[in-house]
C-alpha cells in the first residue's frame, strides 16, 4: 500500500509525493481503519490501521515523514470527535447538524473548543473500568435481591 502527499504546484495543478508504503510478506485477509482521533500526532501518524492475517492480527501504522515533533496542523486538521450531534428524533424530525468535531492537537484536546473531548490515559481507563465493575456487581446483587423478594411473596 502506498500513500502520497498532494501539493499545489504553482496554482496550475497538483503534483504528488510519495511518502511511503507498507508490503507484507504474507496476504491481508482483510483490514479496518481506526478513527483519526487514535493518530499519534508528535510521530505524525496520519492513519493506524487492523490488518487481518489468516492466523492473527496486526496494527499497521501510517506516518508521514517529518523532522520535526511538533503538532502540525497541516495534516492535522479538526476530526469527527465520535459522538452525535444530534438524537434520532431530531434527524427523523428533518433536522441537519455538522459533525462534532474535536482538535487533534495535543494541547486543545478536552477543551470546550474539541467538542469537549477528553483523551484519557490508560491508567484512568482502568480505574473507571473497576468502578463500573464494582457499580455491576452491586446492581446484579440488587436484582438478585429483588428476584427472591418477589419469589418469597
């Protein structure tokens, strides 16, 4: 798989760049892209893709070749945050919004301004996986409970 750069060339036309490619040595039964949001945007990772061996599967990353790590919004423009921007009602209704939005900038991300997007860490991931597991269990013994107040009346 190759990917190219498209610039301007002096407003007659567009040239092409190849930045890169990616060839395995055995063949992709199939792949699926993940979201924009995913990129690590200081290694410019313009893509990160699933790629779907017959025994495994693998992440492929995309990056564009670049010195510097700093955020460079020139490929990085504003991306779907992954949430709606309005409810099925208000579709059904005839209503027509954009999407959400969020800045892929590292210093903006969560900020009003993203759509109100907050990347979390792995760390914080997990603490709110426990918490909603313990949150589960505490439900299902409710409902337990519930269940043989119901069978004793």
């Amino acid at each position: 798989m190759h990917y190219y750069e498209m610039v301007p060339k002096n407003n007659k036309g567009k040239m092409m760049h190849s930045l890169s490619y990616f060839g395995g040595k055995t063949g992709v039964k199939g792949m699926c892209f993940l979201p924009k949001r995913v990129c690590n945007v200081t290694d410019c990772e313009i893509a990160r893709s699933f790629h779907l061996y017959s025994d495994h599967i693998a992440p492929v990353s995309y990056s564009v070749p670049r010195k510097s790590k700093l955020f460079q919004i020139d490929i990085f423009p504003d991306t779907y945050a992954g949430q709606p921007s309005m409810s099925a009602a208000d579709w059904a209704s005839g209503e027509n919004k954009p999407p959400v939005k969020m800045s892929m900038d590292p210093k903006k991300k969560g900020d009003a301004a993203a759509g109100g997007i907050k990347i979390q860490s792995k760390a914080d991931l997990m603490k709110e996986n426990a918490e909603l597991k313990k949150r589960v269990a505490a439900l299902e013994a409710e409902v337990k409970a519930l269940k043989m107040d119901n069978g004793a009346a």
